[in-house]
C-alpha cells in the first residue's frame, strides 16, 4: 500500500504514530521556514508541514516546489496542531513530513479546486473529472451511492429480483422521441434505445418472475431542462398478482426506507389526491403540499357584476396568501407584470387585500363594494392581514397561471423549506390526454395502463374522461415516479391501441410481441418507476439533476468533456449503409 491512513482518517489519537499518506496537493502556505500542505484525497484533508530546523533543507526545498494538484506521498508523525481547525474533522492534528515523494507532477489546474471555486459551469463541465475531486461535488455521488445501495437493500428483503433487460431495443412509446442505433449486420434497420424497460419488464411478470427491480438507464430524445436529462437513471419495479394498493404501500416502504437510512428522517403517511382535486385546489398534477393556498374558485360570488373580464371567464378562482396584506403597492405592480410575462401569459392579476382594520381595498373597487368583497373573503376563509390574487380566464390556461402564482407567492413567504419533505400520491391519472397539435388522444402515461373498470363503458362514448389506475408520487412538487396497473390481456390491450390510433397492422407491427405474450398466461400485474436522479437530487436539495450524475450532458444534450456526439467516418457510415444529407 502507498499509504497507511486515508486523508480523512486522523485524530488526536493517533499523534505520535508514524504515519503514510497519499493524495493530491490541494493547497501550499508558504512562509519561508515553515510550509503547510493540504493534502487531499476522497475522504479529506489532512494538513503537511515542514519547519526549517527540524526539517532538512533539501526536503524543505522539495515541498516549496510542490505545485496544486501535485500527487503526493508523504510519511511523517502525526503531532497535535498549536491552533486547530475545527472546521474539518482532522483538524486538531498535522503530519510532520519526514520524507515526501511526487508521485505525479500536474498542470496548473483550470479552476480552484476546493468547495468555492471560481469555475464556471463550462469549464468544470469541460474538466468534469476535476470537478469530481471536489468535496461538494463529490458528496453529491456518495449520496447516490448511499441511496442505490439502500434501494437495493430494500428491494432484495422485500424478494424483488434485479434483472437486466437489454439496451438495443425497439421502441417504447413513453412520450418521447427515440435515440436510434444502426445496425450494420441489418443493413437500413434501426434499434431503439429503451425510453424505459417497459414491455420487458411485463414480459417478466409473464414469465413469472413476479417482483421484478432494476436500477437502470433510461433514454429520451427530448428537449433539456434543469430536471432533465438524455439519458436518466429509474428504479424500475413490476409486481404480479397485485392490486393498486400494494405497490403503493411497496413503494411507500422503500420512500420512507430511503429517507430513514439516508437523511434520518422519519416521514409520516404518505397522502392521496385524486387527479382532479390536484388540478381543482393546485393547477397542478405535481402539487407542492409543504404549503396550503389552495385555490378557491369564486364564479358565484365574482360574476354577474358587471365586471366583463371576469363575466365572460369560464373559470374565476384565486389564492389567498395569509399575512401577504403588507405587501406594498410596488410589489403588487412587479407580481402583476410577472404574471403577464409571456411564460406565464395571464393578462392581469386582480388583488384584494384585507386591511388589518378589516376594510377591503382591490383594483376592481368600481365593480366590488365591500359587501361584494366581503363575499370573496368568505369564500376565500381570509382574514384581515390576508391578501387575495385572483385570475380568470378558460379553466385550463388559469389553473396553470396561478398554479405558478401560487409556486412563487409560496418561495416568495419562504413557505418551501428545502429541509421538508411532503410526499404525495396523485391517483385516479385520466387514462388518455387530449393533444391540440395532432387532434387526437395520446396515453396519458402509456398504453399498456389499464382504464377503471367503472369506466371502461366510457371508453366508446367520452374517452376523456376515463380514469386509470395510475398513480404518480410526488415529493415536494417534483414528480418522483409514476406507474399503472397493467392491462394483461390481449383484447383490451388492442381496444386500447384502436383508441390511440393505431390500426391493427401498426398495433401489431410494434407490439405484436406483447400481445401475443398476453395470450400464454399473463398474470394480472402492475409497477412503478422512480426517477433516482431526480429523487436524488430532492434528498441533497438541490433543483438540478446534474450535480448527481458523475458525467452530465448540458443544455444541448452535449458531453463538452468527450465531445460527444461528434460526427463519424465516412467508411463507417458506408459500412452502416447511411447517408449524411444535412438540410441545412
Ligand atoms: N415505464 C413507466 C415510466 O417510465 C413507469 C411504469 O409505468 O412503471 O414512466
């Protein structure tokens, strides 16, 4: 071993041991007789120090040369600091150097590599591997280490078997565009990377595998955000002879495992809400639950005044941020026009606020004496200190507008505290989602989700309103995961791709393989994915997945560090028997 202790290792305990030490050169002080060296590995820092006089001069010389990101061996005896650290756990000891060794000189590094550093994001994304000797950076990977073991651990006690399924498939459909692969042996014929492993994983209950698992990766081709990436990580689980209820309670199990093992955090029952409720009282199918401000619908009171904007509106509905009645005329200006911004797209923000004296001052005082505004308050329960935001417009675009209100006034009242943790399931998911763009029905989780019985007759007469058993969790706004009771059995699973437009060629030319399985015996089953990126990300606190993921894509779906994609040769692209025409 090139090394008796690990940099993070040492403590009073251990001074006057002779000790080895190995790492890289995170720091030199020099005062000219007397140098310090911080030298670092995965598990700390530990202070160097060489002192004239006691040191000889050619080992003094040595260590005055050492430069950052210097390999380093260093022996020594561990001695008590005169004025300790205690900011770092080996602060109270330093190793007097005896004898040091470059293992490997480095090139001046490109950013300062400590926990502040003066990279930007570019340039550590460039020199990603640089970034990774950073503490904070590093303790994010240690957190999803910690949480894929504990999954693993949880999911094995409870007779899940991991299984790996294969990465050169064919599609499946779970919203996004397919990464495609060529195959050179199929000359003209394309794999599909999997969006998830979706069809595999049932075909695994067919085998009767029965509790299945796997951490796996994942690939979509769609358009990038802070919470997305083109490749992800699920924990995927399928389960057989099940009902709703027991995949919920399963993975309620592993969701509160993970926070008991990794954040000591106990979490209390995990809630439901139905779908509408969730877009009835938040706008939103990921409703954050940390804060209350539901919504409160007021047509009855606000309509039939003589206000036109809010006549003509098919839904009137606010929310009513408690003690916000301070809030300054300037700041009720800056909120209207965020509202309006194109993003958010409202076209003004009606406000009443309810004085501590109990009077009612709003911007639409022409329309609303205090009677009528009294009625709001009412409806709104507010009481005086309260303010109260209201938009209008068609149910759809308003309940999103002031679902994003309600997000900011709720950061905006520090209402969103990062060390909360509010699970949710969302259940009783719409089976199919209408799209504008090609006029037809699309899954709204994917197409092997099963519709409700109760609603199965719908299925000819008002498809959208057939609800299914889905149901996703949600851990504080973030959509952690999703899943479904699946159909199992061939005939419903064709009627469901004749509503989704597909005829009976497509139907089987894609999934034909499924179907036919479904026709050997498939038991009754259902499953769930979590996004461990993202749920990773929501233990350390952090808004970006890309912290967690030791080798991250940008914005553009680019590795800047590998340069990838790049393009190909042309006797490769022969040899797949492709054709670059770029148009443009
Ligand atoms: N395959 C689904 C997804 O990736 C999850 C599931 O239904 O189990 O969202």
């Amino acid at each position: 071993m090139l090394r008796s202790h690990s940099c993070g290792e040492l403590r009073l305990e251990n001074v006057n041991q002779e000790v080895k030490l190995a790492g890289w050169v995170q720091r030199v002080r020099n005062k000219g007789g007397l140098i310090w060296v911080d030298l670092r590995d995965r598990y700390g820092v530990t202070q160097l120090i060489f002192e004239e006089g006691s040191t000889d001069k050619a080992l003094l010389e040595k260590a005055a040369q050492l430069g950052r990101e210097f390999v380093v061996q260093a022996s020594g005896v561990v001695i008590e600091r005169t004025s300790k650290n205690d900011k770092i756990p080996t602060g109270s000891i330093e190793v007097k150097v005896a004898e040091l060794t470059v293992l490997n000189p480095a090139k001046v590094p490109p950013f300062i590599i400590e926990d502040e550093t003066d990279g930007g994001d570019d340039l550590r994304m460039k020199y990603r591997y640089l970034d990774l000797r950073r503490g904070v950076v590093r303790e994010k990977l240690q957190l999803r280490h910690r949480m894929m073991q504990e999954t693993r651990k949880y999911m094995d006690a409870e007779d899940f078997i991991e299984v790996e399924t294969p990465v050169l498939i064919k599609s499946t459909p779970e919203g996004a565009r397919d990464f495609v692969v060529p195959s050179r042996v199929n000359p003209g014929e394309f794999y599909a990377l999997p969006q998830s492993p979706q069809t595999f994983k049932q075909l695994l209950m067919v085998s009767g595998f029965d509790r299945y698992f796997q951490i796996v990766k994942c690939f979509r081709d769609e358009d990038l955000r802070a919470d997305r990436q083109p490749e992800f990580t699920q924990i995927d689980c399928e389960m057989s002879f099940v009902e709703q209820e027991d995949i919920l309670s399963t993975f309620e199990g592993l969701t509160k495992h993970l926070f008991r093992e990794v954040k000591g955090v106990e979490l209390e029952e995990v809630k439901r809400m139905t779908f509408a409720d969730a877009m009835k009282y938040y706008g939103n199918d990921k409703p954050d639950v940390r804060f209350d401000m539901k919504f409160v619908e007021l047509n009855e009171v606000a309509q039939g005044k003589g206000f036109g904007i809010f006549d003509s509106a098919e839904l009137v509905v606010g929310i009513c941020p408690k003690g916000a009645a301070e809030y300054t005329r300037k700041q009720l200006d800056a909120l209207t026009e965020w509202v309006k911004r194109p993003q958010i797209g409202a076209k003004g923000l009606v406000y009443v606020k309810y004085n501590a004296d109990g009077s009612l001052k709003s911007t639409v005082d022409k329309f609303f004496d205090q009677e009528a505004l009294g009625a709001w308050a009412e409806k709104f329960g507010a009481e005086p200190g309260d303010l109260m935001l209201v938009l209008s417009g068609d149910t759809k675009t308003v309940r999103k507008q002031l679902s994003e209100l309600r997000l900011k006034m709720g950061e905006d009242l520090g209402l969103r505290d990062r060390s909360v943790f509010k699970p949710l399931w969302v259940v009783d998911f719409p089976l199919f989602e209408w799209d504008d763009e090609t006029n037809r029905f699309h899954a709204m989780h994917h197409p092997f989700t099963s519709p409700k019985k109760e609603d199965i007759a719908l299925l000819e007469t008002d498809p959208g309103a057939v609800r299914a058993n889905a149901y996703d969790l949600v851990i504080n706004g973030v959509e952690i995961g999703g899943g479904s009771i699946r159909i199992h059995d061939k005939a419903t699973q064709k009627l469901m791709f004749k509503h989704l437009g597909f005829t009976d060629e497509e139907a089987q030319k894609q999934f034909g393989f499924l179907m036919e399985a479904f026709e050997y015996g498939a038991p009754p089953h259902g499953g769930i994915a979590f996004g461990f990126d993202r749920l990773c990300a929501i233990f350390g606190g952090s808004d970006s997945i890309r912290d967690y993921i030791a080798f991250p894509k940008n914005n553009s779906g680019r590795d800047v560090m590998i340069d990838s994609p790049s393009t190909i040769a042309d006797d490769q692209l022969e040899e797949l028997s492709i054709k670059v025409d770029l148009k443009s």
